[in-house]
C-alpha cells in the first residue's frame, strides 16, 4: 500500500492489539479489506493529518481519507495533550476509515492515569427497531477507566448483537449465526452470515423489543449522533442522503481527574473486590476476563470485550 514506516507499524499494532485481545474479527483479518479500500482509492496510503479547529479542551482533526488505525491513535494523542492542560479533552474526526478495535484508543488514556472514550459511526448495515432499512452502522462505544492496585476497567462493544466481523468469521467457517443476529429484507428473522449480502441487515442489542433493542437502537444513535462523531466532524449524514465514498467520523474523550483521582482508584478497586468475591459467575466462567496471553497478569484489563 505504501504507508511510511512509521505508520505501518501504528497500524500493526493496532491490529495485533486486537488478536491478542481475542477479538478476532477485528485484528490481522481485516488487512485485506483495507487493501481492497485502497486498491478501491478510498484509503490514502500517505494521508496528510492535520487538526482543522481547536480550542484549549476540543479539536476537529481531518484525516484525510487515511487509514483510521494511524489516524485513531493521533486524535486520541492530541486528547490526552489536552486533558493534562485542563483537565479534559474532546475530539472528534472526519475523513477517515476503519479503525480496528474502540478499545484500543481509549486505552491510550490509561498510562496517563486519565479515562478514555473512543465511539465511532460505520457503515449502514443494522435496521433500527421495527425497520427493515439499514440506517446505523455498528458504532461501537469503548471506555478505558484507570483503577489502582486493581486492573483496569475497560469496556468495549459494538451497539449491535453482533459485530459485522463476527459475520465474515462465520463466513469462513460456513456456519449459520444465532438466532437474533440479523434479519433478511423483508424484516423476517435469519441465521444466514451471507444476509448482509442479499439486502439483509445486521440488528440492534438486543435483537428485538422485547430484549431491549430499542436500547441498542439508542446506544447505536448516540454514537453516531449528537454531540459526537456526526455533529462534530461532520462526517456523515442519513444513511439515505450520505455521499459516496462513506467516511468515518470518530470522537474521543479523556478525562484527567487530578484532585479525585485516588479517590476513583480506591472506589474502582472496591467495585472490582466486590465483584470477585460474589457468588457468581456460574461454574466455568470467570468472573474477569484478561487480555488473550496475559496469562495472571493482574493488571490485565478488566474487560468486556467486543462485538
């Protein structure tokens, strides 16, 4: 593709973070999608990334159409800057593409001792309740929380039932999803992974009414909305008056609580206690699930995954 150096290895890590994670359908699988983006013109290889408007606690940063997993991690930089300034720092991005895994950025924040937030819009595949029209993508939302002698809080999850990687794994191995996944175009339940393909669509967490897709539908329209990725970068419209090529549109939250952050350490690190010593989870779960290969490290994340 013709990245500089610096950037490929950006991006490698970014993706790898994702593997080692666990999140397979987020990590080196997806190298050959960005390929085909750019093979495709819509990823610049040797993006020219600037900060378009700033004040001392916000930006807007264009990414000039680059890879999102170098421009991710740059706009999450210029959010730390700005929170170890004054205390907090909002950015948001536009012009950019795929970024891999939420979690990742917002964990940026973590070694500052600050609390990270990274969402994003996507491509419109997932029909809000009750449509049958893809209008959201599966704007994930992601939050790294610092704690002290405990590790981490980390939460990371597409607003769907399923991310669309999930889908392509599925794919691979010719398997059929769960039911609750993805309904086809007329708005009937599926189990095909190939739905997508054939005018179907991806579906809000929580599947149906009854489970609670409204909230999904909800977590999924904030992402994309208002004050976030869509207002502040203008990355996006209605998925029915959206310009082609579809860009992304990121934002990026860190907070710096200075004078209470021993404070949230202990509070973070009471909850965490709490919660090993309760009486769940069921017999062969564990109740923290640490990063893929950490082994018992106990500063590995405690975590939700993704998807």
């Amino acid at each position: 593709m013709g990245c500089k150096a610096e950037d490929a290895a950006t991006a490698t890590k970014v993706l790898l973070s994702a593997d080692l994670r666990g999140i397979d359908s987020h990590g080196i699988a997806r190298l050959t999608g960005y390929v085909r983006l750019w093979e495709a013109k819509r990823i610049n290889a040797t993006p020219s990334i600037k900060i378009v408007h700033e004040t001392p606690s916000t930006a807007v940063v264009d990414g000039d159409a680059g890879l999102g997993l170098v421009v991710a991690p740059f706009a999450m930089q210029v959010a730390i800057e700005k929170a170890k300034n004054v205390g907090t720092g909002w950015v948001s991005v536009r012009n950019s593409n795929h970024f891999g895994i939420a979690g990742c950025h917002a964990m940026m924040a973590l070694p500052h001792d600050m609390i990270g937030m990274a969402m994003t819009n996507a491509s419109a595949l997932v029909a809000p309740t009750f449509s049958i029209e893809r209008m959201l993508g599966t704007n994930p939302i992601a939050v790294a929380i610092p704690a002290g002698s405990q590790p981490p809080f980390v939460a990371d999850f597409a607003t769907t039932t399923a991310a669309n990687g999930k889908l392509e794994i599925l794919q691979r191995k010719n398997a059929a999803t769960p039911v609750g996944w993805v309904q086809d175009n007329d708005g009937n339940e599926s189990t095909d992974a190939n739905e997508l393909k054939h005018g179907g669509a991806l579906l809000p967490l929580g599947s149906d009414r009854e489970h609670g897709s409204h909230k999904g539908y909800a977590l999924g329209s904030i992402a994309m909305g208002a004050p976030l990725p869509r207002i502040c970068s203008y990355a996006t419209k209605h998925a029915g008056l959206r310009p082609r090529p579809f860009l992304w549109g990121y934002a990026y939250r860190c907070l710096s609580p200075r004078r209470g952050i021993q404070t949230a350490h202990g509070q973070l690190d009471r909850t965490v206690q709490g919660c090993e010593t309760r009486p769940w989870p069921r017999p062969g779960f564990n109740s923290r699930r640490p990063r893929a290969g950490n082994g018992n490290n106990k500063n590995a994340p405690w975590d939700s995954g993704c998807g």
